[in-house]
C-alpha cells in the first residue's frame, strides 16, 4: 500500500491577519504574504501536495459566486453544526464560465501551491438558494461544466490535485441524481486532468458509494469518526484519503492511532493519503501548523510498514 499525506481546505488565519482584514486597505498583500509562510511550512513538513491556504476565500463559495454568470450571495447561514457561517449562493440566472478567480489564489510568490478545494457539485446544489433552474439535474451539469472551465484554469496555474468538498454526500441518498452527477464529474477531471479528490465529512457516504465508487475521480475521502474500516473498502479502486487528523479539535492525534487505522486498510486499499478530516480553519493557527507537521511525520514514520 503506497502511502502520502497532505492538508486541505481552507486553513485558519492569524491573529494578525484578522485585525489587518478589520481595516479598509493592505488586507490582500499580507493575506498572500501570510500564505507563502504557510506554504513554506509544507514544504519543510514534506506533504506530498502544498495546500493553497485559501485565507482570501470566506467560504468555499465566495469567490465562486461573485465571479461566475447566474449567481449572487444572500445572507449569512450556520455552516452545519460548527461556529462558522457561509453566505449562501444565490441562483438566478444561468450558470456559465465568466472568466478566472485567480484573483483568490495564492499564486504570487516564490512558492507554488499545488492543491486547492472547491465545492463539488451535489454540495453546491444543497447548499445555495436555486431561483432559476427547474430541474436539479440541469442545474448540476451546468455547474459541472462551469467548474470543468475554472478547473481547467487552475491546471494551467500550476495546481497538481483538485480536492472537491462534498459533505452532502453523507446526508442523503442523491441516486435520483446519479447520471448528472457523474457527467459533472466526468467535466471536472476531463479539464482538469490532475489527481481529482472528493472530501466526504459530517456523516458517512455509504448511501452514495455507487456514484462515488462509479465516477471518474481518483480518491474519496473518509472520516474514520463516522466511517468504518471495512466501510472504507467498498469504494473498488479508488485512493482513500484518511482524515485521520480531526480539524474541529485542538488535541492531537498519536502516531499510534494513525498506525492503526492503517493497518486495518493494509493489503485492501492500493493507495492511501493521512489528511484531515474537515479544513482545519476551525483551529488556531498554531494547531493546525502541529497538525499539518503530523501529517508529514507520520508519513515518514508509517511509510515502511505499510508496504
């Protein structure tokens, strides 16, 4: 079993880097300076992708919605169970491509990114407020091939892995919906051509393993707090991300622990990566940089015992 790790998602801001986005000017330059530390610190953690922090994204729609045709944002809504809140997307037109968010990535340094999260397609379609669209099937292939354009961007900046946050995945069946849903992943892969990754969090997505196992994308990820070992391995050949690192608790995990949760996919899965479970922009920053460094010791310190 191969074994590699990496963070997704957006990661938390500093302390410093909050006051300075209270004021009126400076907050992008030290946003994009604040990332290329944080990217740094990957690089010397030995993640097998360098996360793009994302600190210019509010959430993971923001950029999206105020940058592509058909869409607005509408007020603030409680992002599941958590203390943070999304401005939820707002349909109302359309969807098409309208040009790249480049302007959100972190991009303008010395150091590259070359992994970054967008919302996938069945979240998106739970998540927003639809005022256009009659079929929710329709509405899921637009957005498939709206984000196969901004995908196709991003393989062109550089970007190696594309992960797409899918926790509702886990909250209902969404088979009525199979064929649009593998179409848009289907354009999302085809344009972008790079390691494409569905995050699953929140819950466990059993009820929707035929889709994901039957899909073109390369991993899914799980968390071992809803997902079982033997529930890990129904997913046919695709990679599994392991979000054996918790993103809403500050206590950190023991080498041990991860030990074990790899050794119960040892000779069952063919490629595994130790990520987090959710972004860990629910964390101070200074957890997050121990948690991110356990990820690249433990890939270190696991890797031989797993083959």
């Amino acid at each position: 079993m191969l074994l590699g790790g990496y963070a997704f998602g957006i990661f938390s801001r500093s302390e410093h880097l909050i006051d300075i986005s209270r004021k009126v000017d400076g907050f992008k330059e030290a946003a994009l300076d604040e990332s290329q530390l944080l990217m740094k610190r990957q690089q010397e953690f030995g993640t097998s992708y360098i996360n793009d922090p994302q600190l210019l994204w509010d959430d993971m729609f923001r950029p999206i919605a105020l940058t592509q045709e058909g869409l607005s944002v509408n007020g603030l809504i409680r992002y599941f169970e958590t203390n943070t809140f999304y401005k939820q997307p707002v349909i109302n037109g359309k969807l098409e491509y309208a040009g790249s968010i480049e302007d959100y990535l972190s991009i303008h340094g010395g150091i590259a990114p070359t992994l970054i999260s967008l919302p996938d397609p069945l979240t998106f379609l739970r998540m927003s407020k639809n005022l256009w669209y009659n079929e929710d099937s329709a509405l899921i292939r637009d957005f498939g091939r709206l984000l196969g354009n901004i995908s196709g961007d991003l393989k062109r900046l550089g970007y190696r892995a594309l992960v797409l946050k899918g926790p509702m995945y886990c909250s209902s069946d969404a088979s009525g919906l199979r064929e649009s849903i593998l179409s848009a992943l289907h354009e999302i892969k085809a344009s972008f051509s790079g390691k494409v990754i569905i995050h699953t969090y929140f819950g466990n997505p059993e009820l929707n393993a035929a889709i994901l196992r039957e899909s073109d994308i390369d991993g899914i990820g799980l968390d071992p707090k809803y997902v079982s070992r033997s529930g890990m391995q129904i997913y046919g050949s695709k990679e599994i991300s392991l979000g054996a690192i918790d993103g809403t608790n500050t206590k950190m995990e023991k080498i041990e622990e991860i030990r074990s949760l790899l050794m119960g996919l040892k000779g069952k899965v063919n490629q595994v990566f130790i990520t987090n479970n959710v972004d860990l922009e629910f964390l101070p920053q200074s957890f997050l940089l121990s948690k991110v460094k356990l990820i690249g010791e433990a890939v270190r310190l696991l890797s031989d015992e797993v083959i």
